[in-house]
C-alpha cells in the first residue's frame, strides 16, 4: 500500500514537472516525461509477469478502457475549440496532427516535420504532447510479447534491449537529435530501467534518506536541465535514477502520500491530457503569449478539468464491466469519428484572405539547397541565376540570408551570374559565439561555417551575398558588428523587422498585425542594403506592404516581397560587382 501510495505521489510530481516546464517556469520540467516513463515500465512489466495466465486481448482491452476515453473526450473537445479560436488557416496542419495523435503515431510525425519540443520558434500544435503517449502506447505493444518469447531469460532480454536503446539514443543524438528525442527505439530504455527495477527482485532500499535523495534530483534535473541539454541520451539518467530511488525506496514518504499529491496522482492522466491544449489554445486566439496571471488561470482551469474527467469519465470507465467486443467497437468508432473530424477540418482550412502563396518558400528549399540542422557542407549543385555564366556571385548565411534568394536569383538571371547558394538554417555567415540549443548544435555550424568559406575561396566569387539573423539567443548587438571581418568582396544584408508571431495566421483574424519599429545594429561598413525603410514607415512596420503581405510566417518575409525587393537589391549589389 505505501509502495502505490508512493507512486500515486510521484506520478503528481511527475506532471508538476510537466506543467510547470509548459508555462514557461522550470527550464528542466520536461524531465516528468521520463519518471512517467519509469513508473510505467516498472508498473507494466510486473502487471504481465505476476499474471500467469496471461491473455494478450485481456492486455489490450484493459489498456484501451484505462487510456482511450479520456484521450478521445481530449481530443474531441480541443478540435472543436480549435475551429473557433484558431485561425482558418491553421487547421490544415491541426487535422495532420489530430489525425496522428488518435492512432498513437503522431512521435514520429514530429520528428519527420522536425518539430523541436525543446525549442518552439512558433506556437505549436496543441496536440503536440500526446508524442510522449504514442511512445509509451507503442511500448505496449512490444513489450508483452518479449517479456513473454523470453520468459525464461527475462532479465538478459531486457538488459540488452535497455542497454541498446540506450546506445541508439546516445549516437541519434548526434545525428539526428529530433528522432532521439521523439522516436521509441531512442526512449525505450527508460521505460526498460523501470522494468529493471522491478526484475532486480525487486530490491528495496533500505536508506533511510533514499526518497528525499531522490526527489533532489528531481528538483535538481528541474533546474539544471534547459533546451541546450542534449535529450534524452546520457542526461536522461538523472530522472531515472531519481524516479527510480523512490520506488525502490523501503521507506515511507509523507510529502509523496499527502492527500493533495495522491489526488494530483489520481488525476495525472487528465492533466497531461489537458494542459497543453488550455495553455496553447489561448495564445492562437490572442496572437501573443500568456501572461503570468493568465497561465495561472490556464493551470487552475486544467486542474479542475482533470478532476471532473478523471471522476466522470476515466474512473468509472475503468471499472466497469464492459465486453471486450463492446471495448473494441467503442474504440474503433471513436478513431473513424476523430479521424473524420480531422477531413473536416482539412477541408475547411482555406482562408477569406487568400494565402495560397503567402507561405510558399524559396525554391532552394524544395531543392534541399537550404541546409538543415545536421548538414556541414554546401552542396556542390546548388548553381542558379545564369547557371552557363563564368562569373559568380555567392549567396551566404542562414534562413535570413535564403528569404533573399527570389531577388538575387532574378538579379542574377538578368546580370549574367551564376548564382551559389550556402545557406543554412540557424546558422549565420558571422563568426558568432553560438550556444547548443534544443535540436540545433553550435559546433556543427561552426563546421559549416567553416566548410562554405573553403568553398567560396575555391569559386572566388565577385561578391558574396551575407544574411544574418540578429537575435539569437546571447548575442549581443556588439557581436554582430564585430564578427563583421570577411576575407572577400561582400554586401550585408540588414535583417528584417522580427514579428515574433505568425503573420498569415494573424491576418485571417481582424486583430492588428503590425510589428513595432526594430532596433537596429550599428555595423561598421557601406557595404550594407537596409530594407527597413522599404518594410517599415515612421512608427511601425505594416503587414501588407504595397497589397503585398509582408511575412510568411513568425519572422521571414515572403517570396513576392522579396521579388518586390528585388531592384532596390540589384542596384545595391550593382554598385559593388562594377568596382
């Protein structure tokens, strides 16, 4: 009894973690996921290997009544909120999302569309969290059957399956640090050390401080931790092993077995399920993020929603004595409804205000020329402008660099230059002292930056073409000005005003979308084309310039403003190929 109330008690924990890391309050708190993903697979291999009549329909069926309810009424009441609050266009990417987080599959949507949970630019998809219950939903579907094939040698079996999904995740997080962070292959270790815990013949600990050394670390992951903490791989273990402690722990835990903590065990479930949505669906009505007051209003709301679920919906359900046909009938409705709901919403994502071309991007990203976050090296074919031409000109930086590619690559084309791309995402041509961050690694744009000026010392180009983001985190103005020591003939473009809110999305509602007037970077050097005039009048910088809408998204502008750019560009750049 004090061992459940003990994991009734971290299970509250765990999802304090989680909201408190969504509201913006603890940088580490995303670690609740990982001691979720302890207490499950402890919890889950003992249910299977105690019962020895085990039925795998029985499994099934008596995880999709203690599951599925709540996670559909979730997902059923955040669509329909969704198509009042946030914006038409935004509802075609909803239905992807919708649509994958039924059928538990949607971890591996976010990594395909390298979503970054640790470092959203933009508001993310409201559903984005239910990656974590995909993971463990797919765990359950494996892991039965190895416990059961390797029975006798249990304890090997999944010893080697921990160690090599440990390893997996260690290595992807090198190369591809998003599907580490989302896929099972890269997460089930931690769901495998809960499993250890429990074949270890289920050692107790007998220290008597092992629950409050455990909860240390927890609070200490809470803080230490941020979105420049490489996840999960090797730091993941401090959750676990702090989980871990605790369960494993002889003693009892008054702070773990209060009644409000067992209540907020009670209702984890329903506040995983319902927090996200009630944070994330208020700043897509709003434009603009939370203020402290308002998220305190949004956890307060989600609360009382999880234990009107949990005393409503999952509790009674979860004990009723429904068939198995009755169960699965159920769930597969529940699935095709929400799965229709999801066409709907597809259908009905076209806007009054036609955006149809608002958010296309520049060609050199449908060609792969716009480098992602684990490339180093420009690509050799990515040649534009007058691809016969035998002098050349270089395009050079990062996205802020590439939303420029329509006006050079038209100047180029009516010059008489090939045109070179080098550009990457997050990655500026200025020699800045970059921090790892979430998905995005600094030494790897160090390795770019360093591979694309080789390069362009091999083209020799007639100028070279430099963007640059100019807020990245830590930097400061100073840095930008300073780093500002090319060896070659170059032309700076100044960055854009940064709107830091999606810009489309706000012109489909009928709030002010303008963006106040930046301040500027004071960089030592003529050699600089300034598009704020042109983008800005005296006190602010309009969302449509000349009937044209002035961004694509949360900070970069459009393809037709930057063809609208174009000669003002090509005169800038004139100036300098003719000395």
């Amino acid at each position: 009894m004090e061992r459940s109330k003990k994991i009734q008690g971290l299970r509250a924990v765990a999802v304090v973690l989680v909201l408190l890391f969504h509201a913006g309050w603890l940088p580490g708190g995303y670690i609740g996921v990982d001691v979720f993903y302890v207490i499950s697979g402890y919890l889950i291999t003992g249910l299977i290997l105690r019962d020895k009549s085990f039925s795998f329909t029985n499994f099934y069926l008596r995880r999709a009544k203690r599951l599925l309810p709540a996670s559909f009424l979730v997902l059923g009441v955040t669509s329909l909120a969704f198509w009042f609050l946030a914006p038409v266009i935004s509802r075609a990417q909803y239905s992807k999302d919708l649509l994958a987080s039924t059928w538990y599959v949607s971890n591996y949507l976010y990594a395909h569309w390298q979503n970054d949970y640790q470092n959203l630019g933009a508001t993310p998809s409201p559903l984005i969290h239910f990656w974590s219950l995909a993971v463990e939903e797919q765990f359950y579907l494996i892991w039965p059957m190895l416990l059961l094939i390797f029975r006798r040698q249990v304890k090997w079996a999944v010893l080697i399956v921990t160690l090599l999904s440990f390893g997996s995740s260690i290595v992807f997080i090198e190369h591809s640090p998003i599907f580490a962070f989302y896929s099972l292959p890269t997460r089930a270790f931690e769901l495998g050390f809960g499993a250890l815990l429990y074949l270890s013949g289920r050692v107790i600990l007998p220290w008597r401080f092992s629950n409050w050394i455990g909860m240390a670390i927890l609070v200490f992951g809470g803080f230490a931790f941020n979105n420049q903490t490489s996840f999960p791989g090797v730091p993941a273990l401090l959750p676990l092993i702090g989980g871990g402690l605790i369960i494993t722990s002889n003693n009892s835990s008054r702070f773990l077995e209060m009644p409000l903590l067992q209540k907020f065990g009670d209702w984890s479930y329903s506040i995983y399920l319902w927090h996200w949505p009630i944070l994330i669906l208020p700043t897509l009505y709003l434009q603009r993020e939370l203020k402290f007051a308002e998220k305190l209003v949004c956890i307060a709301l989600c609360v009382l929603l999880a234990a009107f679920t949990f005393k409503f919906v999952e509790d009674p359900l979860r004990r009723a004595k429904t068939s198995g046909r009755k169960i699965a009938i159920s769930a597969i409705f529940s699935g095709v409804f929400l799965s229709s709901v999801a066409f709907i919403m597809n259908a009905n994502s076209a806007s009054a205000l036609d955006l149809t071309n608002v958010r296309q991007q520049p060609k050199i990203y449908v060609d792969g020329c716009q480098l992602d976050k684990q490339a180093i090296k420009p690509k050799e074919t990515c040649i534009y402008g007058d691809v016969t031409a035998n002098r050349s000109v270089v395009l050079f930086g990062d996205s802020h660099a590439a939303q420029w590619f329509p006006a050079v690559d038209s100047w180029a084309k009516t010059r008489g230059y090939r045109l070179v791309v080098m550009t990457k995402s997050s990655c500026p041509a200025l020699a800045l002292p970059l921090r790892d961050n979430g998905a995005f690694k600094a030494r790897l744009c160090d390795e770019f930056r360093s591979n694309a000026l080789a390069e362009i010392r091999r083209v020799k180009p007639a100028l070279v073409i430099v963007g640059n983001f100019e807020h990245y985190s830590g930097i400061k103005s100073s840095d930008y000005s300073s780093a500002l020591n090319f060896p070659f003939p170059y032309l700076l473009i100044r960055d854009t005003p940064w709107p830091n809110r999606d810009i489309p999305s706000c012109l489909t509602t009928k709030q002010n979308c303008d963006t106040p007037l930046p301040s500027t970077i004071s960089y030592q050097t003529q050699s600089i084309f300034d598009p704020i005039p042109s983008l800005c009048d005296a006190k602010k910088c309009p969302a449509e310039v000349d009937g044209l809408v002035t961004y694509r998204d949360q900070t970069h502008i459009t393809v037709d403003m930057s063809l609208h750019l174009a000669n003002q560009l090509g005169e800038k750049i004139d100036s300098l190929v003719a000395r």
